[in-house]
C-alpha cells in the first residue's frame, strides 16, 4: 500500500510538471545579444542546423519575426539593441515594423534559389529600398535567420521567430 500511494504522489507530481506552462516566452528582445561572440556563436549555430528545403523554409518563414541583434560589416563589434525591428510575413507580404520610431514599411517577397561552385542556398528577396539588408535573409533555422541583403560587407541581421 505504501509503494501505491508513493506511486500516486509522483504521478501527480509529474503529472504538474507535464502540464504546467513554462514561464518562458519567446517575445522580442532587441538586445538579446549583448557581444559579438554571442551573435557569432549563434550564427555558426543556425548555419550548422540550417533549413535547406525551400518548402520548409517558406512555411517556416510565416509568422512574426524580432530582431535581436546587428552585427556591422567587417567588424567585431556589436551594438545591443541599436535597432528594435519586427517583421511579419505572410504568404505574399513582408512588413517590417521599426519599434523605436513607429515607422513601418511592407513589400511582396519570394524565396529565390542560387548557386555558386556547386553550393545551393536561398535568398529571402524584396523591394526593400537600398540593399533589402534589413529584411534580405540568407540562413534559415527553424527559431532563427539571419542575412545582409548580399551586400558583402553589409550589417547583418539577426531575427528570431517570436511566439513559439
């Protein structure tokens, strides 16, 4: 009878565990990175875990997206929260929301295909005026993307999926 009841109490208690809701919440954070290793770290992560199925990758791509961090072209530096941006795409639009001004700014958007040398990778592309740095991704995670706009030394962003 003992073993039973003990049995019982943990069931419940694992039960709880189970059930309960995580105090964790994935919502925008802009200086979620606070150093150029961090950012980087990152990077080599979602680069090693990358989505290389364009199908996947547009079904991934909906949804609400934060910035959490800038990294400037050819340096190791790192500036927290220099900019607070939220992108939404949908099937056919992308708005690109900048949260310390106010503005916000939208586009039609395609995932296009490219190859260079026999590697293959995709191209998050819009009418974004200038280099589409802001919005141009180039690797794709399931949590996680990040891009220039293929401007070779351009900042490049990196957002994060929000709401997961």
């Amino acid at each position: 009878m003992y073993y039973l009841k003990l049995c019982s109490i943990l069931l419940v208690i694992v039960a709880c565990f189970a059930c309960g809701e995580s105090t964790e919440s994935n919502t925008l954070d802009c200086d979620k990175l606070q150093t150029w290793e961090e950012a980087n770290t990152l990077m080599l992560e979602v680069r090693e875990d990358a989505l290389m199925d364009s199908v996947r990758i547009v079904e991934n791509l909906i949804g609400e997206w934060g910035l959490i961090g800038v990294v400037p072209g050819w340096t190791n530096n790192l500036q927290p929260g220099e900019s607070c941006l939220q992108l939404t795409i949908t099937s056919d639009q992308v708005e690109l929301e900048d949260l310390d001004s106010g503005e916000s700014s939208s586009s039609v958007w395609v995932l296009t295909r490219w190859e260079v040398n026999g590697f293959t990778g995709f191209y998050l592309e819009t009418n974004e005026d200038i280099w589409n740095n802001r919005m141009g991704m180039e690797t794709f995670s399931d949590d996680h993307m990040f891009g220039t706009g293929r401007v070779d030394d351009g900042e490049t962003f990196i957002y994060e999926k929000l709401g997961l």
